[in-house]
C-alpha cells in the first residue's frame, strides 16, 4: 500500500492531511496549525450491558471532542460495527468545519458504540443506550456538548439520552439533545434535514452546470430503461432501519419502564 493509499484508508490521517493542506492555501499561524490540527479531547469507554437472554456484553463506546473555543461541541452518536476512535476523531474535526463555515456558534465532536443495533433488541438497544449516556455524561450537556443523531441512531435515541440525564439531574434538560422527537421539544423538519440538503446542494450543482432538475444523462436513461420493473416501481428502496422503524410518540419516546417524570412534563 502506498502512501496515498494509507492516507485514504485512514480517516484521521484524511482528516489530517485535508486540514493541512487547507491551512498551506491560507497561509494559517504554524501554533494555529498546531492546535487545530489535534483533537482536544478523546473519550473511550468499555460498559456492561445485561442482553435478553441474562448474558452480560462489552460495549466500546467513544466520545471526541476536536474543539469548544467557538461554543459548546455539537455533534452526533452512530451506532456501527465499524466505528472506530480515527473515524470518530475525523468526524468531530469536519464538525467544527462544518459550523464554522456556516457560523453557528458550535464546535466539533462525534461520537458512536462498536455495535450492530440490528443484531440487538428495542430493549437491548434502551439499556445500552442509557449506559452509554451515562458513561459520557461527564462531558456532555446543553452548555458543553450537544450530541444529535447519525448512522443507526434516531429520535428515539435522543429521547433515552435526554431521559438519561434528566435523571440524573433531577429535572428535564431537552436542549442537552438535538433531534429529539417532537413531543418532548424537538424541532420540525429534522428528520427530513439532510435529505432536503442534499436536494438543496444539488439542485444548485445542476444550476451551476446549466442543467434541468429533471434532465437525465444517458447512462442513468439507458439504467433506467434496463433496470428490473419491480425496481423501477419500488425506486430501488432499501428494507427499513431502525431510524425508520421506532416510534415517535411521547409513549414510545419515553417508555414507561424507568422513565422520569420530569423529562416527560416539560415541553417547549
């Protein structure tokens, strides 16, 4: 493997190597350089968690923070078997790219758990998630680190974190999450955010090309006048996740079985 290669297989060291050679063009501070280009804080955690069948797992669970200077960390938790501490890192670094172009007064981080929820249970994935949420709440908070969700993970999530630290602190605190469902102070739109960026950006790159939305290059035709018909009428569409699948109700959000009261009375 050359060292182009290396660079790619690893997201860090991508990370890394982007932000340097973005920091050459705009001739950065070397002691800037310096700081940016590290990650303030990394947190790494093994915990206990009972399954279904009375056995006990270890889950690897992390947590990174790249940089608070402009405000509180913002960034999400997924839930993969291939999370690793680089790519957490390398996605708490593009976090504080991310807010600092737009402006949003939010630094970086990411966070995730070894893990392939679907091998798990509604239950299972509760009782990991809370003591994950417990694990890291020594670092996370509306005015410290605000986690959202991302691969595997969703507004229910968010609502057994929030839950979690509710809690812990005696009363509700739903801006410690974004993403959370509706019914216990999420935003609206969420949930569809990212696929409306998507379409946002690139309807804009078709503009740019001088282009319709609704023209089509001959490859994608000629795919599309070859594909299977059951393609064609479902849209090629992948079987339900997780995120697709858990309820959005108060009830579903919060489940009877360990939920505190205050997280559940108190809604913007």
């Amino acid at each position: 493997m050359n060292a182009a290669q290396l660079v790619e297989a690893d997201e860090w060291r991508t990370a890394q190597s982007q932000f340097d050679e973005a920091a050459e063009i705009i001739k950065l501070e070397p002691w800037l350089r310096e700081v940016l280009r590290e990650v303030q804080r990394e947190f790494t955690c093994h915990f206990p968690v009972k399954l279904d069948d009375g056995h006990t797992r270890i889950f690897t669970g992390y947590r990174v923070q790249h940089n608070i200077n402009r405000g509180p960390a913002k960034g999400g938790i997924r839930y993969h078997p291939d999370v690793s501490l680089n790519e957490v890192k390398a996605l708490a670094m593009w976090m504080t790219w991310k807010c600092a172009v737009v402006s949003i007064p939010f630094g970086g981080a990411k966070g995730g758990i070894i893990v392939n929820p679907r091998e798990l249970s509604q239950n299972e994935l509760e009782h990991m998630t809370r003591r994950f949420a417990t694990e890291i709440s020594i670092l996370i908070g509306s005015d410290r680190d605000i986690p959202a969700p991302d691969v595997n993970t969703d507004g229910q999530t968010m609502a057994w974190i929030m839950d979690t630290l509710s809690m812990h602190l005696g009363y509700s605190v739903p801006a410690s999450v974004t993403g959370k469902p509706l019914e216990v102070g999420g935003s609206a739109g969420r949930v569809e955010a990212t696929g409306r960026g998507v379409t946002i950006c690139a309807v804009a790159a078709l503009e740019h090309l001088g282009r319709a939305p609704h023209q089509r290059s001959r490859a994608s035709a000629t795919w599309a006048a070859s594909a299977p018909s059951s393609w064609r009428r479902r849209g090629a569409r992948s079987s339900p996740s997780p995120r697709t699948t858990a309820g959005s109700t108060t009830r579903s959000a919060f489940r009877s079985r360990g939920c505190s009261s205050t997280a559940r009375g108190r809604r913007r």
